[in-house]
C-alpha cells in the first residue's frame, strides 16, 4: 500500500489550452476514511473532453472546479480501507474519484463494477460514461430508422466509435469523420461504411459523395466548422444530437461563424442538447444491450491506456485536443 | 364581374429587400376554367414573412417562385365560375391562388370557408397559416407546461401575437419582444404579462427582469441578435420553436455571430424547425379550438387589412421587414 496521495489540484483557470502550470502535482499524505466513507485506490482516471469546460468558471450543467479542488475526473479502483456497511475491502468501484491516486468516498454516485463482465479500464471506457452517452444519445435523442444514414464527427473517439457501431447494429448506413488516414482507416475497421477525412480539405463534396440520400443523424462532438458543414445536408427532419463541441472548448472567444437556424427552420431539424448525467437511471439498460454486442462480436470497445501516473495528466488530456488518441482516452495512475 | 385579372408576376429575382421593379404587375384576360376547374375571385391575399425566402432560388421546403410566374400566396375569396362537381359558384374558398386577382384551381389544397364563423379575411388571418402555425408550433413542437414561461419574439405580428394569447390561455407567464413602446403597448393589451422594447438597447437585462424564473420555451420568429439575446438565458430542458427568421430574409450574405450550440449542449435544449404545411390534415383542431376560445372572449384576432390592390403588393409585403404593420397583414385586391 502506497505511504503518499499523488494528486492534482487546479492552481490557475487555464486560458486557451491546459498548461502544466494551471495544475499542482504533489503528494499528499494518505487520507483516512471517516465513518460510513471508505478509501478508493484509483487505478483509472478517464480523461475526456468535459474536462476542459468544467475548468471555466461559467454556470454550466456542473458546477467549475474551483482553484485548490482537486481536479474532477471519473475512474475506476479497489477499495483499500472501509467503514462504510454496503462497501467492503476488495471491492471494484467507479466513480468522480477525481484525478489522483487515492480517494475518499461516501459512497455517494459510485457503483460497484463486476470485473468478470469487464476490466476496471473498460468500467470508464466502453462501459462508462463514453458507452452510456453513445447509448443513451442515439438511441433516445437520435432515434435512428432502419436504413437511415448517419454521420458521425470525431468517429475514431471513444463516444464516436460507439455510436457509429450502435448505429450499425441498428441497421443505418454510418458515415463517420475523422482526422487523417489513419484514423480514417480505423474507422472503417470498426465497422463504418465511409469514413471522411475533414483534412483532405473537400469535407462538403467529400461528404455529400458518402452520403447520397442526405444525412438524417448527425451526431455532434465537434461544432465549428465542421457542424456548419453538415448541417446544410441534413434531410427533412433530421435529428442533430449535441454532445460535445471539443473545436470550441479551448476557444478564448465566442466562435464566430454562420448560424444555422436557416437550416434547422427549412428541413424541420431537432437540434436537441444532451449530458449523459441525465441517464444514470437506466445506465443499467446500456450496460446489459452493449455486453451483450460485446460477446456477440457485434461492438469493439478501444481504451487508449496511457502511462504516466497523475503527473501526466495534462499531457495526456491535451492529446484530445490534438488528436493525438485513438479510442477511449484512459490514464493509469 | 371584372374585365381583366389584375397580377403580380416575378421579373427578377431580388438581392436584399424587395423593389418594385422585381414584379411586372398588369392586366391580363380574365382566365377561363377548364374541365374540373373553377375561378375565384381573390378578394384577400395574405402577406407573409415567408414570401421573401419563396423568392429565391434555393433549395427549401418549397419551390422557388420562378421568374415569369405568378407570386405564391394564400389568397381567399369566392368562387365566380365553375366546371367542377364540388365547387360551387358563390362558394368562399381559401387555397394558394397567388397574387391576383382572379385565380384558376382544380380544387387541389383549396379548402371552403364557413362565412358564418368568420369573414373572408379572418380565413387567412387567425384560422389561416399564421393561426395554424402559432397553434400547432406552440402546442406541438413547443409543449408548454402550466407555469412555465414562455417568450415570444415579433410579439406584435400576426403569428407571434397568437402565440402568446394561446400560451397564456395554457396558463404560461408570457413575456413579448418587439419594437417601440407603441407595439408593446399592443402586446400587453393583448395580454402578454410583460413586453420587452428591444429597440431601448438593453434587450438582455430587461429580458432577464422580465423572466426571473429563465425562459422555458422561446418561440423564434426573428433569430438573429434578438436569436443570441435570448439562448443564453434558456433555461434546463427549455425548447426553442424555430418558426421564422425575418431578421435573416433580406440579407445577402450569410449572417455571422455567435453560434448558440455550447447553450444547447449544456442546457439540453430542444431547438427544433417548424413548417405549418406539415400539419394539414390536423387543420380542423385548431380550428374548433380556437373559434372557441375567440368566442368565450380569450383569443383576440387582428387583422391589418391594407388597400391599393395587387399593385401594392411590394409596399404592403415591405412593411413587414420595416416592422410598419400591426396584426396579420392582409392585402385586400
């Protein structure tokens, strides 16, 4: 059992992208558990791309960390210490145990994690918040039809990939864009019909070429100017799922660029926003049908496991930014 | 009966808002039905928002109005001659005769008027497209819950004014954006509980006094800078009804400005296009539901019936993106 926490704290709001800087990495002593709290060695800390705006100190849908917090991340561990009834020694739990080596917990919002189902690492991958927002966003928000087409932006991430093998197994043609040959090329491994390099600089022709009866999902992890371009190919009542707008969460200023109300009023779209906090009630659906994919072969889950401990936390989360990740972005501590 | 058909034909296309030279207006012989056909005398055409982007040559949920044809509109008047089974001479009849004076029709999407639950014009005013689309855009696709608070932008107009009487008649706090203390005077006697003047300058504190519980649905008429004001102050779960976007119709380049995705992802807005055609066969709901409520006094209908005839077309049509007309704006040919 380690003698020290190593743990990163917010030292400064960051500007534009994350520096080292705008964090602490210090160890700390080993904190003790309280009554009805237990000790969590966090094994995983996942590293995703809300990250960055829960850093902004604007109202949002979760409060900013404040400066000296620890930072806010989900992972997955043992529990090394307990005085908690319902949480023993031993057991594998997930949870907001933030970015650092050793959590205390309540037991408040953290579940317990059946590790013959699946490794702590895929407990915050395909089976944590990536695989409920892929789940929970197409399906209820999106709602695709057989033979429907759908596209997908940042397809070669962790909720990218998953939703476009979901829509697969739904039966919809899937279009997915991504970033250069390679991860084009592992796009349409997992399953993809087209993949789309946005960096071959012709993503309007490219697109309308892989999509030649329009597009009727388009789902939303990127914004700027890759949204502008997909909207205005919708199709009548086409459904746009805002998930994430990574293109602007290091903005330093408002994007400025074309609204596309225009579009949204023409073609009847819903543009419909969504936080996959607002499903924890029935994560449990997603977990059962997605396992089930899992054993049948029908879904691939990718975790991009990285070294590094908690000192390479923002060297880690800033490859997000720039591409540089392949599948589901996970730190080892 | 009349010697010659006054009408109003596209000579051009317009770039920015429309001129006179745009349309050839002349007389032409009085047109003769065929087999199956009828002619009506057009007494009302109605001026709508919508005729600007009818106008030019884009793909929309609507042909384009091509050069040399007739300018679309919803027109309503009573049949003069027939040679069809079901039309009758004397009947009153609304339909998209065009602006003319005398129109020629197979019966196709032209529907009879009950002249004893509401004169001519009124069959294009508040039980025509702007009473069906305030209808089924806010009931609908907005779904107002009681106690919710909804605001509506071109407070004033034709289908705005609508919006918020139904809104309040479904127990909503509504609060009114439109121009000058003389048309929110118009608003709160119509009663709004609040009409914001977004012409004194401070649209986004007095919107905020105005709705100090947050915006639960806002019902987009303008987009635009009055579009920006209100997302921001959205609040969770809120619905935005994109049912026009006059501010947009003239330009002649795409707009710019904030884009509004980052308020829709993180407070899990519904934005959502609307079209009124799309509920045709649901016409008569609206109908029997708001022919009572003007009856039992809780929906007031203005119409603003405007003279010169068909070759005013230009000038009346103008006056909507000048903000000179009160109610639903109706040219009586």
């Amino acid at each position: 059992m380690a003698d020290n926490n190593r743990v990163a704290r917010l030292a400064e709001r960051p500007v534009g992208m994350v520096k080292a800087d705008n964090f602490t990495i210090s160890d700390e002593p080993l904190p003790e558990p309280g009554d009805g709290e237990f000790r969590v060695h966090v094994e995983y800390v996942s590293i995703d791309p809300a990250m960055r705006p829960w850093l902004n100190d604007v109202p949002s849908y979760i409060p900013a960390v404040q400066i000296g917090e620890v930072m806010r991340g989900l992972g997955s561990g043992v529990i090394e210490a307990s005085n908690h009834p319902d949480f023993a020694v031993g057991d594998a739990v997930g949870g907001l145990f933030g970015v650092q080596t050793h959590a205390i917990s309540n037991g408040k919002g953290v579940t317990k994690l059946d590790l013959s189902l699946a490794p702590l690492e895929r407990w915050i991958g395909g089976l944590g918040m990536p695989g409920m927002t892929a789940y929970f966003g197409l399906l209820d928000v999106g709602r695709p039809k057989e033979g429907e087409t759908v596209v997908v932006s940042a397809a070669s991430g962790a909720v990218g990939s998953l939703v476009g093998q979901i829509a697969k197994i739904k039966g919809c043609r899937v279009v997915g864009i991504a970033g250069g040959a390679e991860k084009c090329k592992a796009v349409t491994d997992m399953g993809f019909d087209v993949c789309v390099d946005y960096k071959a600089g012709n993503l309007a022709e490219d697109l309308r070429a892989a999509c030649p009866k329009g597009i009727d999902i388009y789902w939303e992890n990127v914004g700027g100017e890759i949204g502008d371009t997909v909207f205005p190919q919708m199709n009548q009542f086409g459904r746009v799922v805002v998930c994430g707008l990574i293109s602007m969460y290091n903005a330093t200023k408002p994007p400025t660029g074309p609204i596309n109300l225009g579009f949204i009023l023409r073609s009847r779209l819903r543009v419909q926003g969504f936080i996959v906090f607002d499903y924890t009630d029935r994560y449990q659906e997603a977990i059962d049908d997605m396992g089930k994919w899992v054993a049948d072969g029908k879904l691939v889950m990718r975790e991009d496991v990285r070294d590094g401990g908690v000192d390479a936390f923002v060297d880690v989360l800033n490859l997000l930014y720039t591409g540089g990740n392949n599948g589901k972005l996970v730190l080892k501590t």
